[in-house]
C-alpha cells in the first residue's frame, strides 16, 4: 500500500519509478511534499502540467537557499517560470544562497514576462553571424561556432529564448551561409609541427600528460558561477577585480603546514588546479601558517614536493605570514569601524558566552583603547591568554560562528617563516577570506564543514570594504577502512601504530607513493568521486581499481612465491631447461625474459591440497595441474610431512608434451639444479582498519541549523583547518579498536631470475598475488624489499566458498549503509558521484558473481531470435530472443512467460537521437555521424566517467525490465572514423567497463563484432554477437568464443543460407540469415527452418 507521500506523488504526476527512488531520500521527500503542498493550494489545476518544475526547484537548491523555494513555487504556479528561464532562475537562487530575496532583481534574471519571438531569435542570430561572416566564409565549418552560440546564450533578451529554437536557427543561418559540407569540410586538418621543448622528467611529464587528459574527462561537467557573475557590495569592487586579473579563474590550495597531505588534500588538488586549468586560470600554493606551534619547514618542503609529484604546477606559492603587515593594518581598520575589539576572557567564559548568547563585558569600548590595547598586544606587553582581539559580529545570531569570533591571540612562539618578528598571530577565520581577496581569488572551494562559515568570511571582506570571492562548499572525502582526519593521523604516528607519516598503510600521499601508487591513479581516483554536496563514503576498492588500471598495460609480469613449498620431479631427465616468458601478456613490444626449469620447483602452498575439493582447480594429490608459460603438465604423487604432519615436499612427475590443456595454471619458481631461486623480502599491506565504516565516520557530528530549528553549538568555532572535523569531542580513542592486526605481513619469497637486482621504485606484477613496487629499504643481507600497491583480481575466484562469503557479507551487509549512501543521486549540477559508487562496488561483485551469481550463462550452438522492427512472435522455439531494450513491456512479460531468455539491444558506442536518454549526452562526447545511419553518432569512448554514468542508468534500466543479458552494439569505434583518435586500449577499457557493469547487476553480456580484439575481451564476455563474418571472411576470429562454450550469435545479411550455413554449423556459430532492417523475417542454419 502506498504511503502518503507516495500517493501524493503519484496524484501530482509523477511516474511510481520515479517516486520510489524519491521516497528513498528522505531531505528531497520533505522538501518535494512542502513544495507539492504549497503549488496545489496556489494553482492545483497546473500541478500535473508543471510538475517537473516543481520536481526541480525541490530537488536542486541547496540547504542556504531553501527559504527560497517558496517564491519559486509561486512564480511557476503564476506561469512566471517555466521550462525556458528555471534554470537561470534556479542559478539566481543558487547564487544567493541565504541572503535576502529581491523579487525584482529575480525577475530581471529569470526574465519574467520577456517573450523572445522567432523574429528576435532570427535577427540576434544574423547580427553574430554577420559580425563573423569572413572568417566564417574563410574558414567554413572549421570555424569554431560553440563560443558564437554561448554567447548568444547570454546575451539578453536572448538568453530568455527557448534554447532549442536558438539552436535551429543558429544551424540554419550556418548551412545557408556555408551550404552542405563539403568533401575538404570532413577532411582532417594537416597536424601543424609544434615548436620542439625542453624535455621534462619522464614521470613529471607522464603525470602531468596523463592528468590533463583525466581533467579533460572528468571536469567537463563542473560548472561554478563564472567570475564576472560573483556578487559584490559595490560593482566598483568586481569591476577592478575582473581588470586585474583580465577576467580568469584563480583558485588556491590552501594546506596548513602542520602534518603531511593525505588523499583529502588530493581531493581539493585536484579540484582547486583542474577547475582553474579548465578555464584557462591559475592556482595559488598557499600555505595558511597562522599557528607557529604546530607548523614545521619540514612540512612545508614536504606539501610543495608533494603537490609537484601530483602533477600540479602553482602560479604561485605563497604563505599567509607573507600578509602579516598588511593583515594588522586590516584590523586596524576593522578597530576604527567600530568592527573589533579587544577582550579578555578566558576560554571557558567565551564558550559560555556564546551558548548563552550575551555580550563580553569588553565589548562595547571606546575605538580608541581598543586601537592602544591592541598596539600594546602587538609589543607584548600582556602574557598568552590575556588578550585577544574578537570580531565584533552578532552574539545574537543563530549561527555560532557569527558570535564574535578571534581575530588575533598572542604566541610567544618564533615562526618557521618569519622568525620572532611577531608575538600576535591571526586565526584562521580572520586570515582565510582576506588572504583570498587580497590575492584575487575568485572561487574559493571549501568542504562542507565550512559552510556555516560563509556567514562570517562574506561579513568581514564586506565590513572592511574588499573584493568578495565566491565560496562554494562541496562534501569531503571520506574513504572506508582509514582515517583521514589529521588529528587521527598524528595518533596513529605517535602511538607507533604505524612505522610513520609515510608507512604504505596510511593514506599521506607520501604512503601511497611508497606502496606503489602513482599520480595518475591517485588522480584518477579523484575525478571518479567528483564533486557532491552529499555526504557520502567511498569504497576504498575503488582507489585499489585505479591503481590496477593505471598499472594493467604496462608494468612487467613476473613469476613471486609469496609462500613455497617445494616439489621435485622425479622423472626429471638431463640438463635443466629454459623457459621464454613474456614480460607482458598482451603487449609482445615489451620482450620476453628467460627462466631456469630444473627438477625442483617452488609453487604456493595455497595450490595443493592432499584432497579435491569441489571447484578446487590446481594442484591436488593424485591429480595433475599446468605450469605457466613452461606448458608442462604436473602430476602430484606423493608428499613429504614434517614431525607435525605438515607437507614439506611434493614429488611430483612431469609431462612435458600434454596430450589435453590442463583446466587451470600455476605459477612456479625455479633455479639452477643444486642451488635455491633467489630470495627477497616482500611486505604484504592491507587495510589498515578492519570496518569499512567505523574508522572513516567521526562518532559524533555537530547538527546546527541556520533556521534556528536546531541548537547549534557554540564551542570550539574558532579554528578549523580546511577539510578536518569540526567537533573537538574526545571521541576516547575507540576507533583504534577497530585497527587491522593483518595490515602487515612479512614473507621471504623465491623469486623470478628476472627481479632478483632492482632498484628502488620498479613496479612489478607478481603473477595472480598483485601489483608490488621495490621500496627504499633493504634487507640487513642487502636483499631487495617489495611493497605490495594492490591484489589483482583473478577473473575467477577458484570456487573458494569463504571469499564467497566474506564478499557477499561485504557487498549486502556490513557496508549496506554505505552502499545506499554511495547510490544516491547528487542534486546539484556537478560531476555525479553515483557512477563512480557503482565503480567501486563493481570490484566486488566482479568476483562475487564469478562464485555466487544466477545470471545466465548462455552455451556454444545456443538458439535465439533477432528482431528490432515489425510485430514480435513470442513463440518461436529458440532459448534466446535479442530484441530493443525499449522494446514494449508486454512483449517482455510473453517472454519470460514463455520461458524465454531476453538479450537486450542497445548502442553503447554512439549516440541514438531517438533514446530516451538522448539528451544525457553532453555535446562534449558526441563525434561524427555514422556512415549509413544518420540518427547515430559515433562518441569519445575515452570519456569513460562521463558515460559510465549513462550506460549504467540504461544497464539500469535494462536489469529492471527483465533483461537477462545485454547486446551493446558498436563496440569497435576505435576502427572506424568517429571524430575521436581512439586507440585500441581506449576500446579494450571502455568494452570491459561495459561487460563488468552488466555483470554487476547480474545480467550476461555479448561482444558486439570487434574481432581484433577478442583475445583481450573474450574473458570478459559470455557470448558474441556478429554481423557478417561469412561475408567478410572474419569467422575463425571466433573459435576462442567456441572453445570457451560460449554462444557466437552470427548474423548474414546478403550471404544466402545455403552459401554459409554449413560452414557455420561446423564452427559452430548459431549463424541465421536475416533482413537488414533486422525484421521477423529469419533462415535458422542450426534447424533449418524458417520464419516470419
């Protein structure tokens, strides 16, 4: 039965869909059942007809700005707002979070009562047109139209335009001017030879390559308010601002030098320095060191390495004692104006103070002794904690950190940076908003904590006359299984509970670096979360499938024995042999190195058992396992036990010439006969707190509430550091608790000849144990020490039921809080950080659902049915029907009524204008027209964050209207002319994202054409769908789908049955001869019938 809510919902006309995932956020259910509520009491008889508005303005604006809903309401039930000014009124609002609501200055934005007819539109458009007219006749369709158009956009009255309508005739006036495109039009442009440079470091230039392209990707969906749009006292203060830093973008990061940066700080690296790149702006390295206790250089040379490491370049790298002059005139001023004063109570009657909102007893005197007070602090003439200079701001207000905050404190204590040329220091509340204005800051991005501090940064730049930059709140990072509050840090260093700030377990970016992460992961990591006003936690697992990607195509493969046991062959004759193994698997270009083979080898106690177990596929007394890259076949027959009964020794027989492969390999170490394989010390790191959710989540949180709903607290509002916890309570060190004991782990291993001399820093994967880097220590025998950075993932989990286990209590139990909170949709227009959740989740489910899941698994010679147009026959006796995801939902309830398995179409490697999530394609992805199919375009499959997003939704969808498996077409881009210069890595990772996402959900998925690369994707496949391999000569391309049972669903459009069908039967495709409209029309070649 429905709930109220949801009844009130669907009455409004909200589809149930839409309004079950709704109920499942309780802030937007609220705020859409006042907003329904009030829109039924002002005009009931549009409800229906504006309800997506209505959906919107709930759903969009941000907590400051909800006050303002209501207008909203009002202006949309008055017919005011509608679909061509809400977002431009909804940008007003957002703009104006909590600040008072001028209805005229709304209707002056949102353009209330502007009507831009046709005619406007026609003579706007031919007015830029002209103005460009020989250029545009110049450089034809390589004239860059986008700025033209985004400049109509905001060009009043015709930003108020139906932006559809602008668009057409926009293309319209181009194709009358240019005429059709031309064969030169389509032609790529001659690549000009750019000007040879210096050569930077490899890895300094691989990271900053690799970040520019991740910024590209992941950074085209934030959009903040541009700087000439920022809100001032005076216009005069913009206008001078804008003139002094010619109108771009200036961002900061803005470390306080007292510990080292953790994954948080890489968070708003990369935000603060890629939104500033985007828009052709620059990013301060400030160091905000106000507190001479806590700040050391050895922090400060430590950040800037670290930031340079990242691959991030400031403009500037200043320190905010560098305005210490210029700060204690700026409370001088702030004395005169009746705006300061200097106070002498303690801590205790300040928290009093505030709780109970009176006034200091010190607050009301005259300028002038505060001005000789406050000069006299400045000379030192009072002990610590006898003055301080406070903010004169509201004691009154419902928002604690407008009561009077401290600007200055005296510290008889030498800066790191300017020595002891003061005894007075500013707090961070005071130095933040001025260091910003005085250095032109025009987006200052902060974490959520922060938020209640907007009040007090915008008063005192406004009290004392400055520029106002833009502050804009975001939610911090906040990862399973580690800490990234400093305070916690600093615990976990000094209590020795790790080895220190850049132990591989910690998430300092000097940790990371240690175990083997790189920049380009890290920041990789960083675009997937994105930016959300929600709280939310990220699975750790995601930063682990960054690294594993990052490292996937080229670091080198080497044979590790992380715990041996040793087996001798028995039947071993003559001399000990050599094995060529590939450094990489998939990329011959990278070499091979040679192995000894003698009559001892090393393997993994965990690959034997004395008995089977069911699914158990390696070594097991009495049966036989393969070697890899050696092809020899090992037979286990008989063991060796210590006085414990433990085996010590297998004896083993060889077969060097299998007559069958052997189901699964091994990997195995050897040496010279007579001597033992080289030995190397290997740290095997894992997370280092046990709980996904306890160590990352602070006990307590402060609730407050500027409506004055809430009591908010009053203590402790003095100093914060960017992107730390606010609340100060002793939370008694219970989180240690929760500390993994398996962390670390320390083994002697035998190793590959290939890797016994290495320096520190090479990366290894050590065959089906993980990806491991050299660190700097070595043992007291000189042997090398290896750091393991991340397990691999085996594409399948050897039928261990306690992973099994353990993953499913994982995925579906202890984390289910965090999973909802990762698959909850963001509300405001930046990057969504649903995808990425999906992301993370996805690592578990892809060995999860190796072990543990139903989807179907479709076999070799398997029947279906392909049809995408004309009337559906259910009927047909086929296991499989491969029919439009979109397809109407009664032909999927005959299906499975009917027993049958349902494939589902779609493109997932262009753009279908006819979709219904057409428009969640930015234009930003869109390439050329596919050749023969005008509604399609080809799309930049290098932009994976962006459509990740989007091919979920449709998995999404797809899963929920009963698909059991998924056939994505167009999944060779990379060998056709899309627009983009995709390669076939881009190809390979965008085609594994897709397959791994349907897996995730449970669903099979069948590789669409793609033949080149079918050895590195039939792993990832349950089966192929082909057009035309007979036609082409393509179809031996297919015997690893074959030889692996899986089904090649062939399709022939102009071959006739009789020309192809035998040869089909025999390879074994369910090869059928169809119509190129893909009708019902089919000739089977498995039975031989045909159908309509």
């Amino acid at each position: 039965m429905a709930t109220p809510a949801e009844q009130l919902f669907l009455e409004s006309g909200i589809d149930e869909r839409r309004a079950k995932e709704t109920l499942k956020n309780p802030a937007l259910t609220q705020a859409l059942t006042s907003t329904i509520e009030q829109a039924k009491q002002l005009n009931e008889s549009t409800l229906k007809t504006n309800i997506n508005l209505y959906y919107q303005v709930a759903s969009t604006l941000p907590a400051n700005a909800s006050a303002h809903r209501p207008i909203l309401v009002q202006y949309i039930a008055e017919g005011k707002i509608h679909k061509n000014n809400i977002e431009l009124a909804l940008k007003y609002i957002k703009k104006l979070g909590a600040d008072a609501l001028d209805t005229n200055e709304l209707d002056k934005e949102a353009g209330v009562g502007i009507v831009v007819t046709k005619e406007d539109i026609q003579k706007a458009v031919a007015a830029v047109i002209d103005a460009n007219r020989p250029q545009m006749i110049e450089q034809r369709y390589r004239f860059l139209t986008g700025p033209l158009l985004g400049k109509l956009r905001d060009t009043s009255p015709i930003k108020f335009a139906n932006a559809k309508d602008l668009k057409d005739e926009f293309d319209a006036q181009i194709l009358a001017l240019l005429g059709p495109k031309t064969d030169a039009d389509n032609a790529k442009p001659a690549k000009k030879e750019a000007p040879a440079k210096p050569a930077p470091k490899p890895e300094a230039a691989a990271v900053a390559a690799a970040h520019e392209e991740k910024v590209e990707e992941a950074k085209e969906l934030v959009r903040f308010p541009e700087p000439h749009e920022n809100k001032q006292a005076k216009p005069e203060l913009l206008a001078e601002h804008l003139k002094r830093t010619n109108g771009v973008v200036v961002t900061r990061f803005p470390p306080e030098p007292n510990g080292f940066l953790h994954l948080g700080h890489a968070k708003s690296m990369n935000l603060n320095f890629s939104y500033a790149k985007k828009f052709n702006g620059y990013t301060y390295l400030r160091f905000d060191d106000t507190n001479p206790e806590a700040e050391k250089i050895e922090y400060i040379n430590a950040i800037k390495d670290d930031v340079a490491w990242m691959g991030h370049k400031p403009a500037h790298v200043t320190h905010a004692s560098e305005y210490f002059d210029k700060l204690y005139e700026l409370a001088v001023e702030l004395i005169k104006r009746g705006k300061a004063y200097v106070c002498h109570q303690v801590a205790d009657e300040i928290k009093k103070g505030r709780q109970d909102r009176t006034d200091s007893p010190w607050r009301d005197r005259p300028v002038e002794e505060n001005l000789r007070l406050f000069e006299d602090m400045k000379n030192g003439k009072f002990k610590e904690g006898e003055a301080i200079l406070r903010m004169k701001q509201d004691m009154k207000s419902e928002n604690p950190v407008m009561r009077d905050l401290i600007a200055y404190r005296i510290k008889y204590t030498p800066h790191p940076h300017v020595g002891d040329k003061w005894v007075i220091y500013p707090s961070y509340d005071y130095t933040h908003c001025l260091n910003d204005s005085l250095e032109d800051i025009t987006h200052s991005l902060c974490t959520l904590e922060f938020e209640r501090r907007r009040e007090s940064y915008n008063w005192l730049v406004d009290v004392l006359g400055l520029y106002r930059p833009l502050v804009w709140e975001c939610s911090r990072l906040n990862v399973t299984h580690v800490v990234l509050s400093k305070r916690k840090l600093i615990k976990l260093v000094d209590g020795k509970f790790v080895s220190g700030w850049d132990d591989p377990r910690m998430p300092t970016i000097r940790g990371l670096r240690r175990r083997g992460y790189t920049p380009t992961a890290i920041n990789d990591f960083c675009n997937r979360v994105g930016v959300t006003r929600t709280e939310n936690l990220i699975a750790y697992e995601m930063l682990e499938q960054c690294i594993r990607e990052d490292l996937d195509l080229s670091v080198h493969r080497a044979m590790v024995v992380l715990d041996p046991i040793k087996v001798t062959f028995t039947n071993f004759t003559g001399e000990d042999r050599k094995v060529t193994v590939p450094n990489h698997p998939r990329d011959p270009t990278k070499g091979t190195h040679d192995l000894v083979f003698s009559n001892v080898i090393y393997i993994e106690r965990a690959d034997f058992r004395l008995e089977e177990l069911k699914g158990y596929k390696r070594l097991v007394l009495g049966k036989s396992v393969g070697l890899s890259h050696a092809g020899f076949l090992v037979h286990a027959k008989d063991v060796k036990k210590d006085g414990e009964g433990n085996v010590t020794e297998i004896l083993a027989e060889i077969e060097y010439q299998p007559a069958k492969k052997p189901a699964a390999f091994i990997h195995w170490v050897s040496a010279k006969s007579g001597t033992t394989p080289a030995t190397a010390e290997v740290r095997l790191y894992d997370k280092l707190f046990k709980s996904p959710t306890l160590a990352a989540y602070k006990e307590e949180k402060n609730k407050w509430s500027t409506s004055g709903k809430t009591a908010a607290p009053a203590e402790d509002v003095d100093e914060v550091e960017e992107g730390e916890e606010e609340d100060k309570a002793e939370d008694k060190d219970k989180w240690l608790a929760d500390l993994n004991p398996d962390s670390l782990k320390i083994v002697t291993a035998y190793v590959d000849e290939s890797i016994a001399d290495v320096k520190e820093g090479h990366r290894v994967q050590f065959e089906r144990n993980g990806y491991f880097v050299v660190d700097r220590e070595v043992t007291s025998e000189g042997r090398p020490v290896w750091n393991r950075t991340v397990k691999v993932i085996l594409s399948k989990c050897d039928g261990n039921a306690a992973l099994a286990s353990a993953l499913k209590a994982y995925m579906f139990g202890v984390n289910v809080v965090s999973v909802k909170n990762m698959w909850h949709r963001n509300n405001i227009r930046h990057i969504q950080t649903d995808r990425a959740m999906r992301a993370a989740l996805l690592l578990l489910a892809l060995c999860f659902f190796a072990v543990a899941s139903s989807r179907w698994a479709p076999k070799a010679k398997g029947t279906f049915h392909i049809q995408y147009v004309g009337t559906i026959n259910t009927n047909h006796s086929v296991e499989a029907y491969d029919i439009d995801m979109e397809a109407d939902a009664k032909i999927f309830s005959q299906l499975k009524k009917n027993g049958k398995k349902i494939i589902c179409y779609f493109s997932a490697g262009s753009w279908e204008n006819y979709r219904s999530d057409a428009k969640d394609f930015p234009q930003s992805v869109l390439g050329k027209i596919m050749d023969g199919w005008p509604d399609e375009k080809w799309l930049d499959i290098r932009q994976i964050d962006v459509l990740s997003k989007i091919m979920g939704a449709r998995l999404d969808k797809a899963k929920a209207k009963g698909c059991d498996a998924v056939d994505p077409d167009n999944s060779d881009g990379y060998n056709n002319d899309s627009g983009f210069p995709l390669k076939g890595s881009d190809q390979i990772k965008y085609n594994k994202m897709i397959a791994a996402a349907a897996h995730a959900r449970n669903m099979s998925v069948g590789l669409k054409n793609d033949i080149d690369q079918i050895p590195d994707l039939v792993g990832s496949y349950d089966f192929a769908v082909n057009e035309q391999c007979h036609e082409y000569s393509e179809c031996g391309g297919y015997d690893a789908f074959i030889s692996a049972d899986k089904p090649v669903y062939n399709i022939e459009y102009k071959k006739k049955p009789a020309s192809f069908c035998k040869a089909a039967n025999k390879q074994g495709l369910s090869g059928q001869y169809k119509k190129l409209s893909l009708d019902g029309t089919t000739n089977d070649c498995m039975s031989g019938a045909s159908w309509k």
